[in-house]
C-alpha cells in the first residue's frame, strides 16, 4: 500500500512541476481590446441565491452537515467538485455553518456577445456547477467561458433536460423567458485565468495534499481527487463539444464556514417572542418571519431592520415580535407569502419572472417546511463580499438579490433534545426517545440538532462540575474542624 501511495503522489507530482515550470504564452498588449473589456458593455446580470444558516434559541451560530439523503436534489448533469468530498460537500466530514444555495446568473445582452464569469467563495468551496468550468473547480475561484445567444436561438433545444423528483427545483429557475442562453466554450489560449487557476492547482497539490501526517490511505485518496481535474481538463482540451452544455443561465451552489450575524435572532421568555438584530454593514430591506407547526403558518413581514448601535451598553435598532397564533393551513398561506416575498424580490431589482422563478425553486421549503425561520432580504453589499463576481467584459448594470435563511432551533426543541440524549437508555428501551427525536422534525437540520445539543450538554456539565467543586471548596475548611 505504501508503495502504491508513493508511486501515485510522484506521478501527481511530476505533474504538478511539469505545469509549474511549463512556459504560459501570454497574448500581447492591446490597447484597443483593454479599452473595450475596461468599459461597461451593452449588458444586464442579473443574480439571485440563498444562504441557509442554523442558530440556536440564543442566536448563536450552529456548525452543521447535510446528510446526502437530505440534499436538495439537483439534476445527474450538474457537475460536482473533484475536490470536494466526505458528506453532503464536505471535506473528510467538516462541518460548516452556511450553505451556499442555488445562486443564478441571468443575461441580458443587446446582442450575442462572448463572456468570461468568476464566483468565489473566500470562506468556502464551490462544491456544484452547470455549466461546467472552464477549468477545474478551485477553492478560491471558477470560471466560466462562453457564448450569450438570444433566448428563440435554435441552440436551444440542446439545453438538457431537467426533469423529475431531482429536476423539480433546478427547472423552476428556467421560467424566465427573457434571460439569454449561456453556451460554453473553451477560454482563449493565453488567458490570464487559465495560467491562475494551472498555478492555484499546482499550490493546492503541493501545499494543501501533501502533509507529512496524512495517512497512506487518506493520502491516496486526496491524490486522486486532484488527478481526476487534471484527467478531465485533458479531455476538455481534446474535445471541448463534449462538455460544452448550454442554459438559461450559470447556477452554482456551495458550502463553508461564517458567522453570519448580519441578521441574529434571540427567542425571548415566551415561546412566541423573538429578537431580531442586524450585525452586518447595510440595512437589511426586508425580512419575513415564518413559523410552521402541525401543517398551520403564522407570518409577520418587517419592512426594514438598520444596522444594530452600541451606546452606552444599550443595543439599538433592535426589533422585537411575537408570532400570532396559527389558525390557517400552510397550504392557504403560501399563497400570500409568495406574493409578498415576490414583490420584495422585485423591489430589490429582480424582474418579475425571475422573482417568481426564485419563490417557485423554494416556496414548499420556505413556506411549508416545519420549523421556525427568518427569511432576510440581504442588501447587496453583503453578496458581493461573501461571493466576489468578476464578468469581462464589464456589464453596466448587475443586481444581485440573495437571502438569507435562518433556521432556528427553538428553546423548547433544543430542551428535548439534550433530554432524549441525556437519559442514559438502553438500545432496548429506546423507542419512546427516537419518537420524541421525530416529533421535532428536524428533517436536513437533525445533525445541526445534535451539535446544538452537544454544545448545551457542555455547559450544564461543566457548570453543575463548577458547582459541585465550589461545594467541596466550601465544605473543606469544615472538615479541617472536625479533624
């Protein structure tokens, strides 16, 4: 086995010097063409996508994985990340604390017209992708390469299906008639972003894989998740019609680590009431909040919630609700919901379709879903520092409109929670607790559950042992007396 490992990491390594030291020929300086890519383009983007966050009653930030049963289904032609393994997008079982999710690019040129498009994600990974990269998938930046056709071109019928349980969502983003197709092709030889990511790859493999602690095994496995992009890249080169799908748009989802304060919500003494604060840098337009118990929704819609003040020890700016009771079925509510959130959609520079595409892709998990959450319209500031953009040539308008979905585990789950694992019952006996487990219907949240539960479990541990020790401290000058 060793020898085996050995021998694969020398023939990715060789590889990865063999690039280093390979010559890049860089197209020569043309005046013309950087004053043409440096001014704003007869071109429209427009961009929506989701951030799914859990907290706890007290607004604290949960570390959490999708188990991959539990993964918003996408269709089989996405592509995944070589680079990204382990459960639900995770690398060897990391946890994350944000979920990059469905983040789409429309087009609206005045006329057919070639663009290069880089997302990054600095405190993640890109973990899938349609259309595919023009490159291998990085940590720190894709690309994408191609063609905007007008949305009647005949090129259109080769746009793949996406049909079906595991279509459902993806196809709900199509359902925007205007927005122009996006047909890949291979970047231009010389291009700055193809000598980057060759570089970005040859660092990742010799800095990122190659650690003197990884086990044989483990080794083997990194080793080969970095070949398979290096192999693919190969066969790109060779016949680039082979993976050069087209869409209506570029979708991408991803997954990493945040603290996501911008929008913190607290539960108050009673089980209704809620506080809301805003961390971030901007006014956050609009957010909803939504509760669904036993198949009934109760909603409240806030018009705006300002950036939080500190004077004097007092918090400002907060906003403070209470949920009213549910008396209509989430079915006869979602009706209402979409109207708003699409509207507000709009209000932040969406089109109409596009904000209906967005609400069609998660109406039934925003609205119908059990649990409580908060639906934050996130100004746009936000995005552009949490996913960097980068499109040549520069267009003239772009909006990006995301929001933040923040889950929370309520004070009265996480009390059952710590119970149900806390009493110590036997394998034989432990129906009744795997019954409370299901009455929470924590769905793709249950591993946020539990390490919710774990944190919480800590702290009564650690303060009934600092309680219990205060008490022997206490009781030994007594027994000194006795003595």
């Amino acid at each position: 086995m060793k020898t085996r490992s050995i021998s694969l990491f020398s023939a990715v390594l060789t590889t990865s010097l063999a690039l280093t030291s390979a010559p890049f020929t860089r197209a020569a300086p043309n005046d013309k063409a950087e004053e043409a890519t440096s001014s704003p383009a007869a071109l429209e983007v427009h961009e929506w996508g989701t951030f799914t966050v859990l907290q706890g009653s007290d607004g604290n930030i949960i570390e959490w994985y999708q188990a991959p049963a539990k993964l918003v289904d996408l269709p089989p032609f996405v592509r995944r990340s070589n680079i990204v393994m382990g459960k639900s997008g995770t690398s060897f079982g990391r946890l994350d604390t944000v979920r990059m999710e469905t983040p789409v690019l429309y087009f609206y040129p005045e006329k057919e017209m070639d663009v290069t498009v880089s997302a990054s994600f600095p405190n993640g990974r890109i973990t899938e992708i349609f259309p595919p990269a023009a490159k291998p998938i990085l940590n720190d930046e894709t690309v994408w390469h191609g063609t905007l056709l007008p949305p009647d071109s005949p090129e259109r019928k080769k746009v793949p299906a996406a049909t079906g349980p595991s279509g459902r969502h993806y196809a709900s983003a199509r359902e925007v008639p205007d927005a122009w197709l996006f047909r890949n092709k291979a970047l231009p030889a010389g291009n700055d972003q193809t000598n980057d990511q060759a570089n970005d790859l040859n660092q990742l493999t010799l800095q990122t894989v190659v650690k003197p602690s990884t086990e044989p095994e483990q080794l083997l496995h990194r080793i080969a998740s970095f070949a398979r992009p290096i192999e693919e890249q190969k066969q790109v080169e060779k016949d680039p019609d082979a993976i050069a799908p087209i869409d209506h748009f570029i979708f991408y989802r991803g997954a990493g680590q945040h603290k996501m304060y911008e929008l913190r919500a607290v539960q108050g003494k009673g089980p209704d009431d809620f506080t809301l604060t805003n961390y971030g840098k901007a006014t956050i337009p609009k957010v909803f909040a939504i509760r669904v118990i036993d198949g009934h929704t109760s909603w409240m819609e806030l018009s705006s919630l300002a950036v939080a003040k500190h004077i004097e020890g007092e918090i400002l700016n907060q906003k403070s609700l209470s949920f009213p009771a549910t008396s209509r079925t989430a079915d006869e509510v979602t009706a209402d919901l979409r109207t708003a959130m699409i509207n507000s959609l709009r209000a932040e520079g969406l089109t109409e379709a596009e904000a209906t595409a967005m609400v069609n892709t998660w109406d039934n998990l925003w609205f119908t879903e059990p649990g409580t959450r908060f639906l934050a319209i996130l100004p746009q500031q936000f995005a552009d520092e949490m996913v960097p953009l980068k499109i040549t040539p520069t267009p003239r308008k772009i909006d990006r409109v995301f929001v933040a979905r923040v889950e929370i585990i309520t004070r009265e789950k996480e009390q059952t929670l710590t119970s149900i694992l806390s009493t110590g019952a036997t394998d034989e006996n432990i129906q009744p607790d795997a019954a409370k487990l299901a009455d929470l219907q924590l769905g793709r949240y249950a591993a946020g559950g539990m390490e919710r539960a774990l944190i919480l479990l800590d702290r009564q541990m650690r303060s009934r042992f600092a309680r219990l020790n205060q008490a022997v401290q206490q009781a030994a000058p007594l027994h000194a007396k006795t003595d």
